[in-house]
C-alpha cells in the first residue's frame, strides 16, 4: 500500500511522484518519474500512469537528512536569485 504525497508535473507526459510506502516491513519515500502509458483508465478516459526506473527510494529515517538537504538547496537558489551568488 502507498500513498501519494504530491504530483508535480514534469512535463506533458511525465510527472514527478512524491509519495511513501511499506515495504517488506520498512517505510520508504519513493521520489519517482511516472511516465503516461499507451493504456487508457477505462473509468476516466485517461492514461494510465507508469512509474519509470528513474528516481529514488530513501528509509523514512532518512527524512531530517533529505529535508535539510531541501532547505540548503531553497537557500542556494534564494542567493542565485537576490544576485548574492553564483553556479
């Protein structure tokens, strides 16, 4: 069973997947690139969503880094925009 976090679209096609699971008794986020199939939700006329292998699966343990990580990246990209820094 998992459960979806945030969608957030990549592209047309594509939409990057947030979302956390249980596996094999562990807690995983799943930061995944889902891609449209050629399959149609017969239900809502959609495509059906597949998840690529491109992305990554972190042990909840993990968060505090992962959102610290976040946090360094929204201030770096605070500094690029006021002109304070650059790449």
């Amino acid at each position: 069973m998992s459960k979806i976090i945030k969608d957030i679209k990549k592209n047309n096609s594509e939409v990057i997947r947030i979302e956390i699971s249980e596996f094999e008794g562990k807690n995983l986020i799943h930061i995944r690139i889902w891609y449209k199939s050629k399959e149609i939700d017969q239900n809502t006329g959609e495509y059906i969503l597949k998840p690529s292998q491109k992305g990554i699966s972190l042990d909840v343990s993990k968060f505090d880094d992962l959102k610290e990580g976040i946090e360094a990246l929204g201030n770096c990209i605070a500094d690029i925009n006021s002109g304070k820094e650059t790449l």
